[in-house]
C-alpha cells in the first residue's frame, strides 16, 4: 500500500518531467495486458486446441481398431538408422496375419513389438477400416497435454508481444525526448554558460 501511495504523490513531484508520466503509465498499462490479458488469451487458445484435439481424437478412435496379429515368419532387419542418436536395436519386422475389423483376412510386413518373434507369437496393432497397418491413435492424455503446452506457448507469446510493443513506445518517446533536448539546446545558443555574453 505505501509503494501506491509513493506513486501517487510522484505524480505531484516537480521534477517528475511529462515524458516520465507517460512511460510510467506505458509500463503500468503493459504490466496489467501481461497480468491479464496474456493468461486469458492462453486459455482460449488452449480450449481452442483442446476441443479441436479432442475430436481428432474421438475421430481416430473410431477409425482405427485394435486387433490381433499372428507372426508367419522374421523378415530381415530394417536398414540401420541415418541419425547415430536413435541408433540401437533396429525394430524387429515380420511377416504378420490378421484379420481386420470388416472381416477380411490381410497378411503383409509390419513391425513386431517382440524381443525375439518367432511364428506363431501374437501381438496387438492397429488397423484402419480397410483393415491396413495405421499409427496408434492419440489418446486423451496426450491431447490435453499437447493443449495445455499450446495455452502456455500463446500465453508467453502474448506477453512477449505487449513487452515489446511498450520497449518500441517507450524508445520513441526517449527519441522524442531526446530531439526536444536538442532544440533547447540549440535556442539556448552556444554563450550559454557564460556570465555576462550579452554586454
């Protein structure tokens, strides 16, 4: 309380110049768009992402199915990574059969989650409607994670934005300053500071 009530009487002060106000006023105005208005466009950013990653997800779980695979035989392994950071053990690929949602049988080379497959290991993958290999759908976890990073990310963003926006003002109010500085100085004439120029 005694800070606000040093700020008020600042106000007051005769040596407070107009230009000092003003940026004083800048920075209270930015510190308020960063106090409140860069977590509230966060939120919306993040429900926006939410819901919009939430369908998504309702819309992959719906279009992919989880079945059973049985392993025909080992295939050779994949070529070895170019990267030398995820080089390891490369993914074990066989020669698997399924059955899709539809009905339909399907063989074809995928990607086995077992050490050592041998045939007739089984194993649980997901397939599209047609009954091909697809990716894992992304679960509800992980999509609340991904909005809750995007709410975060646009919040600093809008902070970032009002910050430099009020260094961009309060420099050109400096420039001013500064210009008007000059042109006193130039009326003020170069005998200045000397007692007695006019006589």
């Amino acid at each position: 309380m005694r800070a606000i009530s040093g700020l008020w009487r600042w106000r007051h002060n005769p040596l407070c110049r107009g230009t000092d106000l003003a940026e004083a006023w800048v920075a209270l105005a930015a510190l308020l768009l960063v106090a409140l208005a860069a977590p509230v466009t966060g939120c919306l950013v993040g429900n926006a992402a939410q819901d919009a990653l939430q369908r998504s997800v309702r819309a992959q779980h719906q279009a992919r199915h989880q079945v059973t695979a049985t392993v025909l035989r080992e295939l050779d392994p994949s070529p070895p990574p170019a990267d030398p950071e995820t080089a390891g053990d490369p993914p074990r690929r066989v020669l698997a059969h399924w059955t899709a949602s539809d009905g339909t049988e399907r063989s074809g080379a995928v990607t086995a989650p077992l050490e050592e497959p041998r045939p007739g290991d089984r194993f649980r993958m997901w397939t599209d409607r047609q009954g091909r290999v697809a990716a894992r759908p992304l679960d509800t976890a992980t999509a609340t994670t991904h909005a809750v990073l995007a709410g975060i990310g646009a919040t600093l963003v809008a902070a970032g934005l009002v910050e430099g926006c009020r260094r961009l003002i309060v420099r050109r109010m400096v420039r001013h300053r500064y210009a008007r500085l000059d042109r006193a100085w130039d009326r003020a004439g170069p005998d200045w500071g000397r007692t007695g120029a006019d006589s």
